[in-house]
C-alpha cells in the first residue's frame, strides 16, 4: 500500500478528531434555553438513553450467541481464509 494513502487517511482523521472537539466544545457553550428547551431536552435525553439501553441489552445476547456459532461451525472459519 502506499504510503501517501496512510498518511493522507492520518492527517484527516486527527482534523476529523479536531473538528469534532470544536464542534462538541460550541455546542456545550451554549445556553441551554428557556425552560420549555430544557424540558423537551431532558424528555429527548431519557428516550434516547431508554433506546441504548435497550439495543445494549438485545446486542449483549445477539452478538454472544452469533460469535459462539461463528467459531463452532468450521465452514465460517474457512471463509476467512
């Protein structure tokens, strides 16, 4: 592989990595709003943290049970190959 490819990928992923911080750290400077905002936004903050807990919960079983399979059946294992 190239290097110029490697170092090009580099280089923008650390702006990518900056430009998030700076996007994060306007974002936190804001004021939150009137108190209608901060209401709507705590209803937003709890549904969206009810929805990962949820996806967490369904992955914690999904992703075991299809790695177990993944490794006990030797045709997945001679795909990679």
């Amino acid at each position: 592989m190239d290097s110029s490819y490697v170092a090009m990928a580099l280089v923008a992923s650390v702006a990518g990595l900056f430009l998030a911080a700076y996007f994060a750290r306007r974002v936190t400077a804001a004021p939150p709003g009137n108190d209608r905002m901060v209401e709507l936004m705590a209803a937003i903050r709890e549904g969206a943290m009810a929805f990962l807990r949820r996806q967490y919960t369904v992955l914690g079983v999904f992703v075991p049970i299809v790695a177990t399979l993944m490794f006990a059946i030797p045709e997945y294992r001679l795909l990679g190959s």
